[in-house]
C-alpha cells in the first residue's frame, strides 16, 4: 500500500516518545514504504518512556537540508518534549507546513499536534490529541474532539490525528491508509 512512497518522521533531538516513533515506522516498512528520520541536529536523537530515557535513532537527514517535496507524507510523533522543542524551531515549522502546502497527508499522535499550531495549520480542522492539549489547539482555531484517531479531509491534506501510545493500532492503520493515497 506504502510501495515507492517515502515517509518523514519528524523529531526533536531528544524528547520523542518511543513508542510513538516505533510502532508508526514499523507500520509504515510493513506496508512498503521507506521511512526517513528528520530532525533539526544531526547524529541520533535520544528517544524516551515517558520521563525516562530508552533507545537512541540515527538521523537520516535535518530540517535545514530535508526537502519536503522529496517525501509523500509526514509522521509527527509525540512525547511531550519533542513538539515543545521543534515548534521553537523556524525551519521545523516551515518543514511542518509544507506538507499542508502541498496537499500530503500528516499523521500526529498525542502531543505532537503543538507543532501543528505553531505551523498555524489546525484552524478548521477535526482533530485530538493527548487532552491537555485541547484548549491550545481550541484556541488555534480547530474542533478538538476526544477520540481514538480523527481522520479530517476537510483542509487541503489529510490529516490523521490520535490521543495517546493505547491508540497506536488505530493511529498506525489510519496513518499509513492516509499515507498510501
């Protein structure tokens, strides 16, 4: 379903939660796609269980050289450090939206829709996120609903949204069918 597309993963040098980057990228390879790691440092970045640390991932590219119009999709992960640090990051931002330019589907779980509102992408769109996360994105301009994984195709990319590490087996089947379109 995925064969011949490239997926971004998007991610802070540290803070990003594990299992939130693993399970989408497993899903992704199974369904034949090619993920590639971005972040705003070279090297690896050091990912997490909740607060404390677990396995470290080479990048493959950074935001300042990763050209968005190489990749046919975009995966946010979250983990509540990683979309804190990356929206104070000019070229994650611009990275961020251009797949929303461009018409490519985005998938974000828990946390990670923050950066999508420091990318000013959300207003008018359906979406969830980790709860506190609720007024933040309100405020942003989007209709934020508490469910397992919100597909929204209103805007000009689809755009796959999920609470939390319990909904990863909605987020992954719901992300890679937006990613295989």
């Amino acid at each position: 379903m995925l064969n011949g597309k490239t997926i971004a993963f998007l991610v802070a040098p540290e803070g990003v939660e594990q299992v939130e980057l693993t399970e989408p990228w497993k899903a992704v390879k199974q369904a034949g796609g090619t993920p590639v790691l971005v972040s705003t440092d070279p090297g690896q970045i050091q990912a997490f269980h909740h607060l404390d640390k677990a396995d470290t991932f080479a990048v493959d590219d950074t935001v300042d050289t990763a050209d968005p119009a190489a990749f046919d999709g975009l995966v946010l992960p979250g983990g509540v450090a990683n979309p804190d640090r990356l929206r104070m990051v000019p070229q994650a931002v611009r990275f961020v939206r251009a797949f929303f330019d461009a018409g490519k589907p985005v998938a974000a779980i828990c946390h990670a829709p923050w950066t999508l509102v420091e990318a000013d992408v959300v207003r008018g769109r359906t979406l969830t996120s980790w709860p506190s996360l609720q007024t933040d994105l309100r405020n942003a301009g989007a209709n934020w609903v508490d469910q397992e994984v919100v597909v929204d195709t209103a805007g000009p990319s689809t755009l796959v949204t999920s609470r939390k590490p319990d909904d990863l087996k909605a987020f992954c089947q719901a992300a890679t069918d937006a990613l295989g379109q």
